[in-house]
C-alpha cells in the first residue's frame, strides 16, 4: 500500500522542515524580543520603528516575503548570506525571510505578555534604583514570558506549517517533495496524508510540551 | 521679627534631607499637588495623613519620581531630582520605597528579592549579597521563609520583606506608602513594629498611613494633607489634641471618636 513511497527520502525533507523551524524559531525570538523592548522603551524613534515593522511586515503574506528574499535580495542584491551554493544560500535566506516575518508576532505575543505584569513589579524595580534595561531583563521580561508560553507556542506551530512556503524557492523541504512525489505517483490522497501526519507528528507534541511548561512556569500572585 | 525666621527657614541647612519647594501636580484638571512646600531633616519621622485623594500618595511617589511634577523643585540631600536616566536610577538605589501593595517580585524568591538590588546597583558580591539580606530578613522576622515566593506568604510577611528589599539598599531615606492598607487587622502590627523600630534607629522616614496610633508614637512631624495642599504641620501631640484648622478638627472627628 505505501510502495509509492520507495524511492524518496521522507526523512530528509522532514529533517530539512526541523532545521528551518528551530532556526526561525530562535531568530523570531531573538528579534521578536528585541522589537517588543522597542515596543514598551522610552525611546520615541525606537516605538516608531518597532510599530511601523510590526505593523508593515505581519500585514505582508509571507509567500511575498519568501520571495522577495530569492528574488530581490539575492538575485537582484547578491546577497548569499555567506555561501558559495545555491542550496544552502536559498535555505539561509528562507530563514532570514521567516525570522522577519515570525518576530512580528512573537513581539505582539510578548507585548501582551508584558501587559499581563502588574506596574507595581516595574516601578518597585525602578525605586530600588534598576536602569530601564535591568527592570525590563531582571523583572519585567521573566514575568512575561512565563504568561505567554500558551500564545507563543502558536506562534511556533504556525511556523513550523510555514515553512512549507520554502518550497516556492526551492528550499528541499517537505512540501517540495511532496508536490514532486505528487507529481510523479498516483496517490494523491495518500501522499497528502502522509505528509499532513508528519506535520502533526511535529506540531502536537510542540503544542502538548509547551501547554505543560506554561502551567509549570506560570507566576503565582 | 517675623522676616528674620522666614529668611532663615528659606536656607537649607545640611541637616535637610529632602526638601520639596513649591511643587505642582495636576492629574487632568485635578491640582494633586499645589504649592506644596516640605522639609525633612536627616533622622526625622515624618507622616503624612488626610483624606483620600488628598495628594498625600502622589507627594510619596514624587519624591523618588515615580510622578512627575510640573513646577518647583525636589532636592534629595542636597542634589536636585535628575529627571531621568542613570542619575535618577542612582538618586532612587539611596530612597527607599515600600508601596500598599507590597510590589514583591512574583518570580523570584524571598531571598532573591532582597539580593537584586545588591547584585545589580550596588554590584555587590554574591556572598555578601546573600548574608545581607539574610541578616534583614532574621531583623524583619521573616528568615525562615528566605527561600519561599512572595505568593506563599501573608501579607504582613510580605510587606516586612519588602521593607528588608529597600533597606538593603542602605537608604539615605525611606518612603512608605500606605504601607499597612492592604493588610488583614491582625497583621498590621507586625509591620508597623518593624517600622517603629526603623524609627528608633533613627532612619529618616516619610510615612502616608491611616494608622494613627502609629503617627502618635512614632513621628516626629504630622503633616496633613487635604485636596492637594499642606494644610497644617505640627508634632503629633499638638496635632492629635489640639488641631489648628478646621479640616483637621473635621478629619479628626470623623476617624477619632468611634
């Protein structure tokens, strides 16, 4: 019943949707962090900037973003982002293009998170005499992030679905081989369910593990 | 006569501590704060009483510029109020606050409460840090629940952590606001003995409270506050038997006789 399936290298694909995931995950955090202090800082350029590249790059459909990042910043910039070969150049920049794009959201999820801290907590930070960074590293931020492990592992989730969108510039991935196994085989329906389970295979036990860590880490007032 | 002892109060002596100046506030078209003029010399108790929305907490937190203000001028120790960054960050590590909330930090432990500040700045080191604040918690009273989080315990332990979080610091002064009106009736008290102690020992102490026990015992200045003004200043005693103003006889008599 599966003999459609010889010949193909599943694991390799799904491997290759991993990698993409943890990386953009971890870039989108990183960044996605980064824009929220922007977001809640003193600073009236910086709340501008973080706005204005929330606002711009979560309203773009993220196939325009992967795109562009192909088209625009490599083909029509150069930009190899460090490698010699096509392959790895298009995985790279699939993962600069999710990571812009993700971060929009992580900074939202972690702008309502910091909404969740009482001011208190800040303002007893600021009278021992911590400086706007501290306050947001020691007191503010830990808090937060601890109430939006639940938003955030959505955020992951629908990244991990995402980055399917590779597949438009040929990041070896698993959506660009299942459209080349559907391509070639006449099992429609079955491919498509062998991939839709392996999606789930990775996105139920992210959403699962995190549900249990948002309970396990959620401060108590 | 009267002329040489305005002069004289209009010099700021080393022995002022904190000395607000004509200080307005206004929260939309509300005067919180009008023209307010007060003075604490080093060691001096001072508490602050009033109605509610006298203006009394916003005075508190003006000092240590958790408000703003919009004219006059604050000066702690000699050196005015920075309006902000790393000199203001350095003015609050020596102005100690403890806030009717308690305002703990909920993910850290009790212990790690009163290290922060140390750790990050006063860039203590982690041993001292740790003896430190274990020594404040066993004066407060509260040093077997070192490793607990502010939520597993009462509100007066709480409270008295807090009090041990800013002393850490080593204040030049410490500010309470309204630190007991959160408080069950019974645990009042405990905080209000560890205050009486700082007192004793001769901390400088701005206290907005309703507990007037306390302000009969401990300060040695009551100032009350009515719709945004200083309304009369005087020593407790005089104060609580002899009020000059009408507003304070009226306050008196409201929460006095029953």
């Amino acid at each position: 019943m599966f003999d459609f399936l010889e010949g193909y290298n599943l694991w390799e694909a799904f491997w290759t949707t991993v990698q993409l995931t943890v990386l953009s995950a971890l870039g989108s955090l990183i960044w996605g962090t980064l824009l929220a202090a922007m977001r809640v800082g003193p600073v009236p350029l910086m709340r501008g900037f973080g706005t204005a590249y929330v606002n711009i790059v979560r309203n773009i459909p993220l196939t325009v973003i992967i795109l562009f990042t192909s088209l625009g910043l490599n083909q029509t910039f150069g930009a190899t982002l460090g490698s010699s070969q096509i392959e790895s150049t298009n995985f790279r920049l699939a993962v600069l293009g999710f990571i812009a794009y993700t971060s929009a959201f992580v900074c939202e999820a972690l702008r309502s998170g910091i909404n969740t801290v009482p001011v208190g907590q800040a303002e007893a930070a600021r009278a021992l005499g911590l400086n706007f960074t501290q306050v947001l590293t020691l007191v503010v931020l830990p808090q937060a992030f601890r109430s939006v492990v639940g938003p955030l592992a959505n955020v992951l989730i629908a990244l991990t679905k995402n980055t399917t969108v590779a597949a438009a510039i040929g990041v070896a991935e698993a959506a660009l081989l299942m459209k080349e196994m559907i391509e070639n085989e006449a099992q429609l329906v079955l491919i498509s369910a062998v991939f839709a389970f392996g999606f789930v295979c990775l996105t139920l036990p992210t959403g699962l593990i995190l549900g249990w860590v948002s309970k396990k880490v959620a401060v108590k007032r | 006569m009267t002329e040489v002892s305005v002069t004289k109060d209009a010099v700021p002596t080393a022995d002022d501590l904190v000395v607000l100046k004509n200080v307005n506030k206004h929260f939309g078209a509300l005067h919180v704060l009008q023209d307010i003029d007060l003075t604490i010399a080093r060691g001096e108790v001072v508490v602050v009483i009033g109605p509610s929305g006298s203006g009394k907490s916003t005075l508190c937190r003006a000092i240590n510029r958790l408000e703003s203000i919009e004219s006059g001028s604050i000066t702690i120790d000699g050196k005015p109020l920075p309006e902000e960054g790393k000199a203001l960050a350095r003015l609050r590590a020596d102005v100690g606050m403890v806030f009717q909330s308690f305002n703990l930090f909920a993910h850290k432990t009790v212990l790690e409460n009163v290290m922060l500040g140390q750790l990050k700045v006063r860039k203590a080191d982690k041993k001292a840090a740790e003896d430190k604040a274990r020594a404040l918690l066993d004066r407060v009273g509260v040093a077997a629940q070192a490793d607990k989080y502010p939520a597993q315990l009462s509100g007066g332990q709480q409270q008295r952590v807090a009090i041990a979080r800013a002393l850490a610091m080593d204040p030049k002064v410490m500010l309470f606001d309204e630190p007991t009106s959160a408080l069950d009736p019974e645990m009042i008290n405990e905080v209000l003995e560890v205050m009486q102690q700082l007192a004793r020992d001769g901390m400088t102490m701005v206290v907005v409270t309703h507990e007037m026990g306390f302000a009969r015992s401990a300060a040695n200045r009551v100032v009350f506050m009515a719709d945004g003004r200083i309304v009369e200043e005087a020593v407790p005693d005089q104060f609580f038997s002899n009020p000059r103003s009408d507003r304070a006889k009226d306050f008196l008599s409201k929460i006095l006789h029953h």
